[in-house]
C-alpha cells in the first residue's frame, strides 16, 4: 500500500476496527513479558516494548514465510501470520491498535497467550498446597503416526484421571484429581523421528505416583526412567506455558519438521484443566489495543521489512535485527526431508 493512501486510508481503518475493540480487557501485549517471575504494574507499552514485538515479528516472518512456500494444508493461516499479524498499528492518541493473527507458530501471538494463560490460571494453582509438575513420555514417532498419537495420549491422559478418580471415591475420597495438562512436541533431526509428551501439575505426591504407574501400563514401552515427577516451585508456571514446540532443533529450525508438528496438532487443546474452577481459553482477542508512551497522533504505522513506519517515513521503534539473529533467520532455517505418508 502506497503512503499517500495509508493516510488518506486513516478514518476507515478507525472505524473498522473501533467496533470489534473492548477497551475492558487488559493490555496483554504489555503483558506477554512473563518470562521473569513478576508483573509490572505499568500498564503503558513504551518504544522498548514496542521493539520486542517488532523483533518478535520479524523472526516469525523469516520461517513462516518458509512454511508458507511447503504449500501444506495451513498454507493459508501462515500466510494470515504473515501478512496479516502486526502488519498495520492504528493509533490514536496515545492508544495503538493492532490485529492478531492468533496462530499457534507466531511468536507476537504466543507472548500474549503466555501471559493470558499465566495470569488466568497462576492464582488458581497456587491455592493448591501440594504441587508436583510431572513428564510423562513415550517413545519417538514417524511424521506419518505424530497427528494420530497425540490424539490418543491426549485421549489416554483423559482415562487415566477417570480411573483414579473412580479408584478415589470408592475409597471414601471425595477429592478429585486436581492440575493441569500440557501436550508438547519435539524434532530428532538425528533420527527423523517426533517426541510427543505431556508435562502436567498435579495435586498430591502419591497422585503423581498413581498416574505414572497408570501410564506405562497404557504403554509398556515408555522408559520409566523418564516419566518424571518433581515438586512444583515458582519458576513451573513459567516451564508449563511455554511453547507447545521448540522452535530450534540443536540451533536450527527444520521447516518441514515444524509444519508436520503445527498440522498434528491443529485443532486441539494444548493446554486442559482438570479439577480446576477456571478453564482459560487460548485464544486472543483477533484486534486488540494497547495504552503506549508515544507522542499523541493519529496516524497508521505499516510494517516494512523490521519495523512499523508511517507516511513520512518515521521508524516506530528503530528496532534493527542484530548479528545473531541475522545468523538465525540466513543459516539456521533449514529444509530436510520428511516422508509424510506410510
């Protein structure tokens, strides 16, 4: 889009996105920088922040743009990422309003949804006394089997809480199994091969203990050894909302390796309660507006190639990406060959 209509463009992006905006929900993007244990109280996205975003967006465009050229069935959605997410802040006064592209490979999307899940369920959990964070694993699949297993450990996950909690109340215990459940995935670029597991927390030592034992009689193959259980401290609610996937695989990213891991696990939930009065969603808010430290204006900032930029040709945030992440994003996104089918 030229900047002459960028400009003249203003007043009917406004309105477009004025009518799908609560000004009540709170400014997530601030708050996606809960990789630290505490939360400022400052509710006011300043440049440096703005920067983040901007470094955030600029690293999920060099791979996404990557996986869009596979032509693989999200073809579509990691082109909304790309041209779609951050692409164009609208501001207003001193309020930036964007659109988010709410894609589970998106790094700008994934700091909010960080926050959102920490912040929704952090309290919660903390009432629980007696926390443990356990691993449950089974052996590596092919690409052809990731999408298949992953729905049946999610399943199997689902009957070993209805199993304890029947043993439980038929031994007087009225108290339901308590925690939370991740599903995660990871690439061997040695073998070829996926690792999916579930990390979780759980109310009660012995819990943990009945529910691995569960777990290997669903698959007698899984080593013992790595079914982990260990007591939950404050740096686990950190460990549990981080990403569903590693990105990198020994310092590079497989871009076939990544799109099989995004189409098993589209559709289904990474994260799911048990036990628990809240049940946070995943999503965010598609547009979604934050309070910035920037001079008052009214003008449309348009992302161009590592930050936002207005009509004159002003820099939003003067984010430039550094020699490591230029070595990232030109050597350590590579290709390999995957076999999909049987």
């Amino acid at each position: 889009m030229e900047r002459t209509n960028i400009q003249t463009n203003f007043e009917n992006s406004k309105k477009k996105s004025s009518k799908k905006i609560d000004e009540k929900k709170p400014l997530l993007d601030k708050l996606a920088q809960l990789w630290t244990n505490t939360i400022s109280n400052d509710a006011i996205n300043t440049r440096q922040n703005l920067a983040r975003r901007a470094k955030a967006k600029y690293f999920t465009q060099a791979y996404t743009k990557q996986l869009a050229q596979l032509k693989s069935t999200l073809q579509k959605s990691y082109n909304n990422t790309i041209y779609g997410c951050s692409n164009t802040l609208i501001q207003e006064g001193k309020k930036i309003t964007s659109r988010y592209c709410n894609n589970r490979w998106c790094v700008v999307c994934n700091r909010i949804r960080t926050a959102k899940l920490i912040l929704g369920y952090k309290d919660e959990l903390k009432k629980i006394p007696d926390l443990y964070f356990c691993t449950l694993t089974i052996p590596n699949v092919s690409a052809y089997m990731l999408k298949e297993t992953i729905e049946k450990m999610i399943k199997t996950f689902g009957k070993i809480i209805e199993t304890l909690n029947t043993r439980k109340k038929r031994a007087g215990d009225k108290n339901k199994l308590k925690g939370l459940r991740k599903i995660e995935c990871t690439f061997n670029d040695v073998a070829i091969t996926f690792h999916p597991h579930i990390h979780f927390l759980i109310e009660g030592y012995q819990n943990a203990v009945d529910f691995k034992t569960e777990w290997l009689k669903h698959y007698p193959d899984a080593l013992p050894f790595l079914q982990d259980i260990k007591k939950a401290d404050e740096g686990t609610f950190i460990e549990l909302f981080k990403y569903y996937t590693k990105i990198m695989s020994n310092k590079t990213m497989y871009i076939e390796a990544l799109d099989v891991i995004f189409q098993a696990m589209r559709g289904k939930r990474v994260y799911q309660p048990f036990g628990l009065k809240k049940c946070i969603s995943e999503d965010i808010d598609a547009i979604n507006a934050q309070i910035t430290d920037l001079e008052e204006a009214e003008k449309i900032w348009m992302w161009e190639e590592n930050d936002w930029v207005d009509y004159t040709g002003e820099r939003l945030t003067n984010y430039v990406p550094d020699e490591t992440m230029n070595e990232l994003v030109n050597k350590n996104i590579k290709h390999i060959d995957i076999k999909i089918q049987q």
